[in-house]
C-alpha cells in the first residue's frame, strides 16, 4: 500500500497531522534550548464575538512547563481546558499573549510552521482516538512517521504496537477493534515519531472505568520510559493527581497551581 498517497489523501481528517518540512521555525532549537521551559504560557488569552457580547474563554493565563513534568489541567466543562490546550498546541491562535515551544513564539509562524513544528516536537491523544478508519492499526501508526519522512516506519509501529499489547491487532481496522483497543494504537501513533511534548485531552472519556484505568497505566508508563513532558487536560481529579502537578481552571483562568497529592509525574 502506498503510505505517502494515503497520506495527502486522508491525513486532512486528522485534527493536526505532523507536517514535513524543511523549514526549521524561527527560535531556540537544540543544545540552545537546553535549558528552556519545553512550554511557556504568557498573558495567554482567548476571546469570541457572540451575538450579544465579547465572550473570554481563556484569560490571562501565565506557567511554566519543564522538561519531563507531567502537568494536568483540571476543571469543569466550560471551565476553558479544551480551549487552553489548544492554544498551547497552536491548533488555535490568542487574542493576545503568546505561548513558547522550546522558546519558539508560535505567534511568529503561521500555519504551515505551526504545523511543521508539531510534527517534530508533539503527539496527541484525544478521546475520541481520532483513527482514519480506511487503515489499519499498523497503517495509522506509520501515518506521522511517514509524514515526517522518517526511516523504518514500518518497523517502528509494529514495535510500539507490540509494546501497547496490540502485536496480534497489527492488521486490523478501527471497526474490528474494541475502544480499549482502538485507545492502544492512538497511544501507540502519540509516541511512535518520539516526541518531546504530549498533549493528552480527556483521554478516558469515551471508555468505562476498568478500561480506562488501563490506558492510564499505560500512557503514564510510555511517558516514564521515553521522558516525554506531559500536558494532560481532565475533569477527574484522580487522574489528574497521578501527573506531578495540577493546574486548576475556572471561567478560563488559573486559580489554583499546586503539587499533585501522590503525583509521578515523568521521570
């Protein structure tokens, strides 16, 4: 099967494919980034036109996230954690204020770079597992490596789908797959191209509470192994209380910014 056809023909269902690209983005990149927060928050803020008014969804949120933490960010629906994460991720753009990757102001690229950067640098893990249902779990899998042009795509999926408890699974297509198990290979395709920062958005919410738990595990090992930095957005307190520190959201602003009581964190 042709990948890279599969690619410019259905990666656009994605939320965010990685992008290839030549184009390094403007900022601090490698041993000058050494020492830089992997993400940056400030004055970051969001508003939308409605009908009636000018509504803020995020405001005036400022943190700092290190390399290796695992930060959870909490809240009620509504609360501005959905929004917050996609801002952070560049899948959205603020009002005003700026967010840093590895000291790149993602105000300074426009979508193209935005995306490129992404593609390097970030995976994802959504609820809704986000699987392009014409390819099989290997297939969705090797889709960011072969995207990003990277070597042995092949092999690197089945690896980390060996790795997910999936090494039977591998040509298997979403529908053949329970939600547990189509969770696995959206695990498997977030960490496959080894990336410095996962964002992870509610990602138990679409399975019951023992399968859940094991995608938990899970994530929190692959992360522990790789040291990935994490950004987790949930509603469950006691998932978030498994990440090193919980930021607490209310009406788009951070009230409450603490240590995790039991946290792990990434090593």
């Amino acid at each position: 099967m042709n990948m890279t056809r599969i690619a410019h023909q259905e990666a656009q269902l994605l939320p965010d494919a990685p992008a290839s690209s030549n184009v390094r983005p403007n900022g601090a990149t490698g041993a000058s980034s050494a020492n830089l927060p992997v993400v940056r928050a400030e004055a970051l803020t969001k508003r939308v036109a409605t009908a009636e008014h000018e509504l803020t969804i995020v405001n005036n949120v400022h943190f700092t996230v290190q390399a290796g933490e695992a930060v959870a960010v909490v809240g009620a629906s509504g609360s501005g954690k959905s929004t917050l994460l996609g801002l952070l991720a560049g899948l959205d753009t603020p009002t005003s204020g700026r967010v840093l990757i590895q000291g790149t102001d993602l105000n300074s690229l426009d979508e193209d770079g935005r995306a490129a950067l992404r593609g390097r640098l970030v995976g994802f893990v959504f609820q809704s597992f986000q699987l392009l249902p014409s390819l099989t779990a290997r297939e969705n899998v090797m889709l960011p490596l072969e995207l990003a042009g990277m070597d042995q795509a092949r092999e690197r999926a089945e690896a980390i789908l060996t790795r997910v408890g999936l090494g039977e699974r591998m040509g298997h297509y979403p529908r053949q797959l329970s939600g547990g198990e189509q969770q696995r290979v959206a695990i498997a395709r977030a960490f496959v191209t080894e990336p410095k920062l996962l964002f992870a958005d509610e990602p138990t919410g679409n399975l019951d509470a023992r399968t859940g738990q094991s995608m938990i595990e899970l994530l929190f090992e692959l992360n522990r192994e790789r040291g990935t930095t994490l950004i987790l957005v949930t509603h469950d307190v006691q998932l978030a209380n498994l990440c090193g520190r919980r930021l607490t959201i209310a009406a788009g602003e951070i009230v409450e910014s603490a240590d995790a009581p039991g946290g792990q964190g990434a090593a």
